[in-house]
C-alpha cells in the first residue's frame, strides 16, 4: 500500500497512512522530509488507509483531514461496537450460512485490530482545496471515497489502480448501487484526463483516461458474467459469488467476493437486467428480461 508526502510552501501533506502497524517507523520516515507534515489527508476509510491515522497525527503533530461522509462511515464501522453482528447479519441475509458467516467475521476482525483513525478529523467535502489541491469525490470503491487534482496530476486512493482493479463491494448502510457511483467517477476522470495518477497500490497510471476506459470495460464483462450466473430458480448473492469467483477461496477473499459479486447483481437491478426477490430474511435474484424472454 503507498502513502505519499506532497510538498508545499508550509510543509509536507502525508496522504494516508497505511495500517496501523506498532512497527510503523515514522520517526525514521520523517527523518527523510526536509521540513514538518502540516497536515495529514485520508482517501479513504479502508484500514490500509486510515488505520494508522492516529499513530500518524501523534509522530507529526499535524491535523488529520477526512471526508465528513468517509469519517461518519470510519466511525460506524471502526469505532462501533455492533458492526461484526450487522455485517454478519448481513451476509446470512444475501445466503451465506451461518457458520461461514463467523470465519468470514472473525477474518474480518484481524483487519480491525490494525486501525486506529484519527477521532474528531477537520472535515472537508468535495471542491475544498488544501493547499493547492483540489478535492474531488471519487466513490465507489468506498462511498465517500476522496482523490486529489493539481494541475495534470491525481492522487487517487484506491480509485485507480494498474495492473488490478480496485474492489466494489455493496455492504450494509452504503450506498445503493456503488458500481454505479463507480463508473460514474471514471467516467469523469476520463474527461479530467489527468497526465499521470498515483495510487494506493501498484505503478503509477501513466495514461490515466484510457485506464479508465479500460476499467469501465471491465465491469462492463463483469456484469455480462453475473447476468449469465443467473436462471430461472432464485438465487443468492452467496451463491453467485461462486460462478464468478470459484469455490476455493479464504474466508477474507469469500467476504470480498461476495460484497462484489452483491454490488453487480444491484447494478444489473438498476438497469432493469435482473429482479430482487427474497422476504425479510433472505435477499435472491433472477434475470429480466423485456417480454420475458432473453435478447438474442
């Protein structure tokens, strides 16, 4: 996972913070910098972005700056104490058994041991500008997801990555349809078309509005994948996730696969390909099709 040091007239910005790690050596990292971190800038409220926030803010001194929507979702997810019995809800709700459930929970809380954000950040929203740096709003891989614009450069989070594409997961209290939002935001960022775009993970985009097409196309196949999974019986998300992603997976890679797998199924809802089904305690889906029978 990268983190980056923006230089500007005050001081560095540290955008992100990796996990928060006990062995983190900020000490030693910041003994690198030719002058202070003013302030700290978080994309996202994903642990390996936010998770050593506080550790951060306590090495530098500097303020964190957050999101207002990323931060309320931070502290619903990481500073609650029922989030592991929704999500877990959740999950049996879109057909994972119950005692998949509980090892897709407890991978789930090896990730939470590592983050420590920053409580009570300065909130910003998008089309603030911290020190010459625009903020916009690119959701989709998380809901209020934040990206950086100067000139012809961004700093992306996670938004755009190469050579793998960034999760999209619909979870409980997100937004309705995330690949939606997502598509949206590459869209813009294509017509942005930045020279070059830094990531959280991977080399940088070198040509970031033809990688955005290329990821557009992506999920476009993708849906196309999830359309084909479905037939004439209900399904669930869990089940799905299966014909998509294979059978063999880790219960932290199942989690992933089914949130994603989830957030395609509700993108095809909106289009009008699929139906949602199911009753108070179970969420299914089938195929729709105009005049009930399939395009050729």
């Amino acid at each position: 996972m990268h983190c980056y040091f923006l230089r500007g007239d005050a001081g560095w910005t540290l955008v992100d913070t990796g996990l928060g790690l006990m062995e983190t050596p900020w000490e030693e990292i910041l003994a690198q910098l030719d002058g202070d971190v003013v302030r700290i800038f978080i994309t996202h409220m994903h642990p390996d972005h936010v998770g050593g926030a506080e550790a951060a803010a306590a090495a530098t001194g500097a303020p964190v700056f957050q999101g207002r929507l990323d931060y309320a979702q931070c502290e619903r997810v990481w500073g609650s104490n029922d989030w592991p019995e929704r999500i877990a809800e959740w999950f049996i709700r879109h057909g994972v058994p119950p005692a998949v459930a509980d090892e897709l929970i407890a991978s789930g809380h090896v990730f939470a041991d590592f983050v420590r954000f920053a409580w009570n950040p300065t909130l910003v929203e998008p089309g603030d500008e911290i020190d010459g740096w625009r903020i916009l709003a690119t959701p989709g891989h998380a809901d209020g997801h934040l990206s950086l614009h100067r000139g012809d450069v961004l700093i992306a989070g996670d938004t755009l990555l190469t050579p793998i594409t960034p999760a999209i997961g619909l979870y409980p209290g997100s937004r309705l349809d995330p690949l939606g939002d997502y598509v949206d935001t590459l869209a813009r960022l294509a017509r942005l078309a930045p020279r070059i775009s830094y990531g959280g993970h991977g080399v940088a985009v070198a040509a970031p509005a033809e990688r955005c097409a290329e990821t557009i196309a992506h999920h476009a196949d993708r849906l196309d994948r999830t359309a084909a999974a479905l037939g004439p019986e209900p399904r669930s998300g869990f089940e799905v996730s299966h014909d998509l992603f294979g059978h063999e997976l880790a219960p932290i890679q199942r989690r992933f696969a089914v949130a994603e797998t989830l957030s395609h199924l509700e993108r095809l809802v909106y289009l009008g390909r699929a139906e949602r089904g199911g009753d108070d305690r179970t969420v299914t889906y089938t195929p729709r099709f105009a005049g009930g029978r399939p395009p050729l």
